[in-house]
C-alpha cells in the first residue's frame, strides 16, 4: 500500500501506468481482430501518455547539443506507426515510460528514508547552565561543551560523554547492540539513542552536523550519489549509439538522393534502418531475464530493487553480515539457569520471573518468557538504575525480597557471592549476558540470555561461502566475545567487531578496495551506510529499520538468509541467459542492418525479423520465471535448514499452543 501511495504521487509512475494501461488495451482489440480505427487510437493514445515526457527530456537534449536514446526511441516509435507497425513503437514507448518510472520512485523512496531518519534525534534538549538552571533549546544549537540533561525515557540530543548519573541506554538504532547498556560518568552516548531508567548529564562533544546520526544520513547520501555517478557511463553510450544511428539513417537518405537515386525507395531504406537498428530488441534482450529473475525471486521473498541490483548482485564475490537482527534473532533468550546456595533451578526462575514482570526492559521480558507459566504476583516493585529490579515476591505464604540484575548486585550479596561470580565469569567469556537473583539478600542464582542464532545461519553461511571467492566477514556493532561465539555457531572466521556506523562503513570500503565486489546483509539504521556503500546492500524485510529496507538493492521479506545464496545463484544464471540473448539480438540488427544497407531489405522481412528475435529473446528470458528455475538455484546447504526452520517453527506453534 505505501509503494501504491508513493506511486500516485508520482507523475513519471502515473504516466506509465496509464501507457501500459492503453498498450494492453490495444493489444487485446488487436488481437481479437477488433477495429482497426480503436486499436490504433488506443495505440497512439499508448504514445501521447508515454511518449509526451521522453519527447521533452529530447528536445531539452537538443537544445543543449546533446542527442539522446529516449528522443531515438521516440522517433523510431512513431517511424514504425509511419509505416504500419503501431504495436512495435508502442511497446518501446511503454518500456522506456516504465523505465523512467522506477527511477523516480527510487530516487523519491531514497529521500523520504533519508529525511525519516533526521527524526532519531529529538529536536529539542535541556540544557544546563553555569548554575544548572535548564533552558529548553533546539538540538541543533547545541555546542561542544555544553551541558545537556537527559531525562528517564527521553532520546539523547547530542553525542557526548556522561559527566554525572548512570543509567541504561538503548542504543540499537546506532550500534546494533541487542541490549540496553550501562552508562555512566566517562562513557560515551551517541545522540538519538534512548536514555533508561536514570537521569543523565551529558556533555556535548561534537556540533549537531558532526554526530553520529548525521554522518549515517551524509554517509547514505555520498554513497547514493556515488551510484548516480556510473549512470553516466551509460548515458555516454546512450549519447554515442543515438548520434551513430541518426548520421546513419541521414547518410542512407541523403548519399542516395545526391547520386540521383529514386526519393521514394531511398526514404523507405532509411525508414527500415531506422527500425532495424532500433534497440528494442537489445532492451528485451536484456530485460525479460533479469525482470524473470527479479519476480521468481519475488515470489520466495526475495525484493531485487532494480535490474541494475540483480546484475550486481549476481557478481558477488563476497558476503559481509551483521550479527544483531541479520545473523541473530534480534530477541534475547535465556539459555542457562543456575541454580547456588540449595535452590533449586525453577524456584530461582520462577522468583525472577515474579519480580521481573513489572519491567519492561528487555531482559526482564526474556526471563518472564523463559518462565513460561504464571508468575507469582509481586508487590513494593522498585527499578534500580543501571542496576535491576528489585521486588517482594510471596511464596509459599512467606514475603521474600528478590532482586534481578547486574552481576554487579553480588557486591552487597551477604552469601553465596564467591559461587555467584564464579559461574558469572564461565558465562561472561562465552559471550553471553548474564543476570544475578538475589533471594532475601543472598546469592540464589544465575541466569544466562544471548541473542540466539536463527535456525537457518550457518546453513545460510555454508551456501554463501560455496558461491564467493572469499569467505563471509562478520561486521558487528556489539562486543567483540558475543560477535566471535556467534560466529562460532554459524560458521565464520572472520570477525569485526564494536564497529559503529561510520566504521562500518570503513571496513566496506578496505573489503572493497582491492575490487572485490561486496554484499553487505543488515538490518538497522545503523547498518544504512555500510548498505549504501556496498556493491549490494541486502537488508532483512520484517525485522529490517525503515532506512535499511530503503538503502538496500535487496530485501529479504521474510528474514530467511538460505534465500540469499538462491537469490546469488539465480541472479548469475539471469546474466548468463542475459549474455546469449544479446548475441542473438545483436546478431540479428547486424544481420539486418548490413542486408538493408548492402542490398535490399523488404520492410515486411525487416520488422519480421526484427520482432522475430525481439520474441525470441523474450521467451528465452522467461524461462527463468518458472518454479524450477529457484529450485535449480538452491544450494546443497539450504534445503536441510529449509526443513529444520520449518520444523522448529512448527514446533514453536505447537509448544505455545500447549501453554
């Protein structure tokens, strides 16, 4: 629906539309042998909505001595309606009319992401002066030195260093970290990041334009431009064929009639060079594959942006993933429950549980989820800033005060601490986080959450190391244990980790520096540039931030990264059959050509065999809609972690449904 809605604000989507919508008209009189009058009206009208804005962008060309493919493609259309074939301009109408479509889409999509995420960071701040009084000002006054509060709950105005309180701050949208982290006086926090539970006063270090968010947004916009950049590749030789073929057809017409040549026959030369040379059938010879491609990909929730994105991304020679939300889940579980001091390892989750079920916090869900069922209900509930929760829980008819929280609680244990933090170093150096449970003030146990792998990683990363020159890396914004456990798990050695944004970015560009050719598989905010900046930006379509989905090539709908190597696979086998369809085209307009300017080319036979391999080449593309042709392109590796994910999740059905 929202790309329905952008569309319609869109006049270059509006005008194609209604193009294809009277092509398709006509088509269907035509074929059914309707009137001869309604086709053609229906036809020329397929010019006039289609035709009238490449016309324009024509002429403007001219006047600025430049000649250009789309006043070409115009032309040829209306010589091919001048003699008879209205269907064949009309088709070439419609396709550069749906051309110039998506690209104003794109480029509207990419700055409405871009001003949507201006909006992480609040626009107003506090700040405090000399004798603490708060002044409410815009964000974007603030300067280094300046003294900001942030209050519990509120967005962080600017980046800077914490000089007073501690507190948790969630700063997922920037780094990618799963959990919320601790932070107090000498720490760094980055502006758009969400403040916890305590009070914090920050003290700006770098201007508003200079902050970690504003180099994501310019960041996004240096990399976009860069793409922008190699479309005038294309727009040269664009300018060079066009310019080729109108001294061309000039010379056919004009040389003739100098040496006394028959007006009549001569122009009807020129006008068949005019068709035979025109590029339509090089356009299908390259589109149909690659739109084949992009819709098969489609259906197995695989978004290929572009044609441009699919040829990228069928020569890939390497992958870079994140881990947070990409490798990951993105949810924390708790995966160990230890049990000290007598107690027995329900009872420990239990009472956690209980205490933990006012919190929103999202280790307090986690181990209210790992409890399962109902919790006993607790009262006097109390947030500890950067520290826990701490509650009274009634068991077995007697108030007993628990506390949940960091291992940091065991310094004011009166027993059982020395187990305590024994077990919390085991759990701490395999990357997980770990949680204490005080009992009446003694150590009662340990809980254990890490952001689990999904079911399908390492099958996903086995099938993308089978396809690539290098091995996957593992570009990460969380810790550098959890990244390298992680990575143990699914099966990557190369491991990059405490990266933010910018950083990122930077690895991209050192991977890509020797000309590899990188895909870079993320999905949050703060994953945006690294995506822009790729060779090919892969983004996870429901866990994915608004920004990643936008900044990608290529969306995952699903979240299922086996879909990834089929989609690489796929893409190379578009190219392949993109290749022998050129051949086949180009071979044909030479054929042609050099008949029509060497002999004499009956018209009929010239748009016969123009279309004729417009068709042909057509078909061979859309052999790669079938179903088969995703099935051919799953890697070894993927159909087994197809099955376990299908089995996992229906046993996730079948456990809650149990509940």
């Amino acid at each position: 629906m929202r790309l329905l809605r952008l569309a319609a604000d869109v006049p270059e989507a509006r005008w194609a539309a209604a193009s294809t919508v009277l092509f398709a008209l006509g088509g269907v009189v035509h074929l059914l042998h309707g009137p001869t009058l309604v086709f053609w009206a229906l036809y020329l009208a397929c010019y006039a909505a289609g035709g009238w804005d490449p016309l324009l962008e024509g002429l403007r060309a001219l006047r600025e001595r430049r000649l250009d493919v789309d006043l070409l493609m115009v032309v040829a259309a209306v010589a091919a309606a001048s003699i008879g074939a209205v269907f064949d301009g009309a088709l070439l109408i419609v396709i550069f009319a749906t051309s110039g479509a998506l690209e104003a889409l794109a480029t509207r999509r990419t700055e409405e992401s871009i001003r949507s995420l201006l909006t992480l960071a609040p626009e107003r701040a506090t700040r405090l002066g000399a004798d603490d009084a708060e002044e409410e000002v815009d964000a974007a006054v603030l300067l280094p030195g300046d003294r900001v509060l942030v209050r519990p709950g509120e967005r962080i105005g600017a980046d800077g260093t914490v000089v007073d309180g501690i507190s948790e701050v969630d700063q997922a949208g920037v780094t990618g970290e799963p959990l919320p982290v601790r932070r107090e006086p000498g720490e760094a926090v980055y502006a758009g990041t969400v403040n916890g539970s305590g009070a914090l006063v920050v003290r700006v270090e770098v201007p508003a334009g200079e902050s970690v968010v504003a180099r994501i947004v310019a960041l996004v916009e240096e990399a976009s431009a860069t793409k922008a950049r190699t479309q005038l590749l294309i727009e040269r030789v664009e300018q060079r064929y066009s310019v080729l073929v109108v001294v061309a057809t000039v010379a056919l017409l004009t040389l003739p009639l100098a040496f006394g040549a028959a007006f009549e026959p001569t122009l009807l030369r020129a006008m068949t060079f005019m068709i035979v040379a025109s590029p339509c059938a090089i356009v299908l010879a390259t589109m149909p594959p690659l739109l084949a491609a992009m819709a098969n990909a489609g259906r197995h929730g695989v978004l290929v942006r572009s044609a441009v994105a699919l040829e990228r991304l069928a020569r890939v020679d390497r992958v870079a993933l994140d881990k947070t939300g990409t490798l990951t889940r993105g949810v924390p579980e708790v995966t160990t429950v230890v049990p000290l001091a007598g107690h027995d390892r329900d009872t420990v989750l239990r009472l956690a549980a209980a205490a933990e079920q006012p919190s929103e916090h999202p280790v307090g869900r986690a181990v209210v989820a790992a409890a399962g069922g109902p919790a006993p209900r607790c009262s006097e509930f109390r947030s500890l800033a950067g520290r826990g929760v701490e509650a009274t829980v009634v068991t077995d008819g007697d108030p007993r005060r628990v506390v949940v929280g960091a291992p940091r609680l065991l310094d004011d244990a009166a027993a059982g601490a020395d187990d305590a933090r024994a077990v919390v170093a085991t759990l701490e150096a395999e990357g997980r986080t770990v949680v204490v449970v005080l009992l009446d003030g003694g150590a009662a146990g340990v809980l254990a959450l890490t952001d689990t792998a999904r079911p399908e990683a390492a099958a996903a990363v086995a099938a993308t190391r089978g396809l690539t020159a290098a091995p996957p890396v593992l570009l990460t914004g969380d810790n550098a244990v959890a990244a390298r456990a992680l990575a143990g798990e699914v099966g990557i050695d190369d491991v990059r980790a405490g990266l933010l944004p910018h950083e990122k970015v930077t690895e991209v560009r050192a991977l890509q520096a020797d000309g590899t050719r990188l895909a870079v598989v993320g999905d949050g905010v703060n994953d945006a540039p690294a995506l822009a900046g790729a060779h090919v930006g892969v983004a996870m379509g429901r866990s994915g931030s608004d920004l990643a989905v936008e900044s990608a090539d290529v969306v995952l709908v699903r979240d299922d990264l086996t879909a990834l190597p089929q989609a690489v696979a796929l893409a190379r086998r578009a190219e392949r059959v993109v290749r022998a369809n050129l051949v086949i085209a180009g071979s044909v307009i030479v054929a042609l050509v050099t008949w029509d300017v060497v002999g004499t080319l009956p018209l009929v036979l010239g748009v016969a065999g123009h279309e004729g391999s417009t068709v042909v080449v057509a078909l061979n593309g859309m052999r790669l809609l079938r179903e088969r042709a995703w099935r051919d392109a799953q890697p070894d590796a993927v159909a087994p972690a197809r099955s376990s994910r299908r089995t996992s999740e229906l046993s996730s059905v079948t456990s809650a449904s149990t509940r």
